[in-house]
C-alpha cells in the first residue's frame, strides 16, 4: 500500500512537472518574455493544480460521490470565478504591459469579452473534468476489486460447505455398509472399519486444500473400491483401469469418489449378475474418467444415503472448473453409464 502511494505520488509529480515546463520547451529558441510566461502559462497551471486537487481529494467523496450534485458544481463554479477575477487582479497589479494587449481588453479587433470569459471557463473546467474522470475510474476500479473479493469469498465458501456436506455423506453411505456386514461376517466388518478408518484419515486430512495430486485421489480410489468388494458376492464384478503415470497433475479432491459410490449403491444387485466397470485415462491436460454399471432402482423404503452425491458433484463442477469439464449421464439398456471429462 505505502509503495502504491509513493508511486502514485510521483505520477502526479511527474505530470505537474512536464506541464509546468512545456511554455519553457515550446518557447526554446524564441525571444522569451518571462513576464508573459508567468502570467499566460504558469500561474493559471498553479490555479489547474488546485482545482484539480481540491476536487480530487475533498470534492467529489463529499459531494458527487454522495449525489450532492448541485452543491458540488455551485462550489466549483464559484471557485473557478474567484479564480479568474484572482488571475485578472494579479495580471493588472503586476503585469500591467501584458494586460494591455490581451485579447478582450479595451483593444480594437480582440474577440468579445463574453466569448473570451467562456474560453477561460473551459479552461478551468477542464482540470475539474479530469479529477472527476480519474477519481471515477478509480473507484470503480476499487469497487470492482472488493466485488471480485467477495465473489472469490463466496465462492471458496460455499465450495467448502460443500466439501463439509459430502464427508457426512460419504461416512453415512459407509457406515451403511458395514452394518450390512456385521451379521454376514463380522471378520469382514472389522477389516472394513480398519479401511473405514484409513480413507476418513484422507478425507479429514488431505483434503483440505484447493487441489491435490491426482495420484492420491486414484489411490483413495482403490482403497475404497477395495473397501467395497469386502461386501460383495460373486455375482459382481469389478473391473477398473487407472492410468500409471498422472505427470504431476493436480485436481480438485473428492470430485470421482461419488460416481464410485453411486455405483456401488445400483449397481449391486443380490441375486443378479452384474458388471461395474471403472476407467480412467489422461490425454495431454484432460482427464477422462467413465463408469458403467447395470442398474437396479432402490425400492421406495430403501433410505440409504440422501441422494446429494451427484447434486453435489455437479454443483463443484460449475464452482471449480467452469466451461473446462464436461459431465454426461445416459441410461441404455438397463446400463448407466457416466463420462466425466476436466481439463486441468
């Protein structure tokens, strides 16, 4: 902050200082009248400074910006003729001979007094114009500025709502399945709280952060498809394909594990043969992640899970990779079948 003041001070500085010295370098050369410089260049360039300043600094955040037009330009405009009246008494106390050939004076063949007092009204607006200009461009810039902080806020807030809403849904679906086991085989039930375990310790941990490498999320892929064959009976089959080599990419956390579970959930089926098939490949800077499953609807009294897997997912998706994903669901032949495409 302190070096943006500095800079913007030498800015004006800077600016004020070729202006001030323009009459001395367009004059180079000529016969110079010292006395005319003072009085047609410099002085009214002190008078340009002030109003521009007095503006800039009190006028416009104490009257424009509150929308307190009228007294804003009252002001200026009795500033700008006290101005020319304080220019007029100075030109004819201390430059007397200049005075005398000015156009407008009592001279014959000079423009009108009237249209030469509007020519000195422009000139003396134009340094109100421009403070108002930069002084407008520079709110704006800062408005936008906190708007974009505050999109920004938003947008890593209700990310992180969402990350917090999927972890209970994740741990619920889980627990779902343990609980089926513990009658079947209760070996099988502690070795998949032991798993339980190890994938919660991911999620609580590792994910707590914008991105992360995708090859941890391909490993807390498999311990959880892992987790779920611990459950399953021959009529399943799982087949699944991981690239070996990720590159370094970095993804989003947790944005493949509720397609897996989606799966899981219908496409399981007791006493019918079934096929869930997993794959995921890397193509430059996309990664490509499809899953296949037969389908079997949940019965109406089924209330495992809350359905906000794939709500959740998508909402993400908009948040974290807008127009750089694709996400297509189609259901053929009693088969689902989900592609889910993100450039990283």
């Amino acid at each position: 902050m302190y070096k943006n003041k500095k800079i913007t001070l030498f800015s004006h500085l800077l600016v004020w200082l070729v202006l001030f010295s323009m009459p001395y370098i367009l004059s180079y050369g000529q016969e110079q009248d010292l006395n005319r410089l003072v009085a047609h260049y410099l002085m009214p360039m002190v008078f340009y400074a002030i109003i521009f300043y007095l503006n800039f600094y009190i006028l416009i955040d104490k009257f424009l910006f509150p929308k307190k037009t009228v007294q804003f330009f009252v002001i200026n405009i009795v500033v700008i003729a006290l101005f020319m009246l304080f220019k007029e008494q100075i030109e004819n106390t201390f430059f007397e001979g200049i005075t005398r050939r000015q156009p407008g004076s009592s001279g014959k063949g000079g423009p009108p007094i009237k249209l030469f007092i509007y020519i000195q009204m422009i000139t003396y607006a134009a340094p109100l114009l421009f403070s108002i200009a930069i002084k407008t461009t520079k709110q704006w810039v800062r408005i936008e500025a906190e708007r974009k902080e505050a999109d920004n806020f938003k947008l890593q807030t209700e990310l992180q709502h969402l990350r917090y809403q999927l972890q209970p849904h994740f741990f619920f679906n889980s627990l779902n399945n343990i609980y089926s086991l513990v009658d079947i085989s209760p070996e099988k039930a502690k070795s998949t709280i032991h798993s339980l375990g190890k994938l919660m310790r991911y999620l609580l941990y590792e994910t707590n952060t914008e991105f992360v490498p995708l090859s941890k999320e391909i490993e807390f892929m498999r311990k959880y498809i892992d987790l779920m064959k611990l459950r399953l009976t021959d009529k399943t089959e799982i087949e699944s394909s991981f690239p070996v080599s990720q590159n370094g990419i970095q993804i989003a956390p947790l944005l493949f594990i509720s397609l897996i579970e989606n799966a899981f959930k219908h496409g399981v089926s007791a006493n019918q043969n079934s096929i869930i098939s997993i794959d995921m490949t890397i193509k430059e800077n996309i990664v490509d992640f499809t899953i296949e499953n037969h389908n079997f609807p949940k019965q109406d009294n089924d209330k495992s899970g809350s359905g906000i897997g794939l709500a959740n997912l998508e909402k993400r998706l908009q948040l974290l990779y807008p127009n750089k994903h694709t996400f297509e669901k189609e259901l053929k032949a009693g088969v689902y079948r989900v592609n889910l495409k993100i450039e990283t």
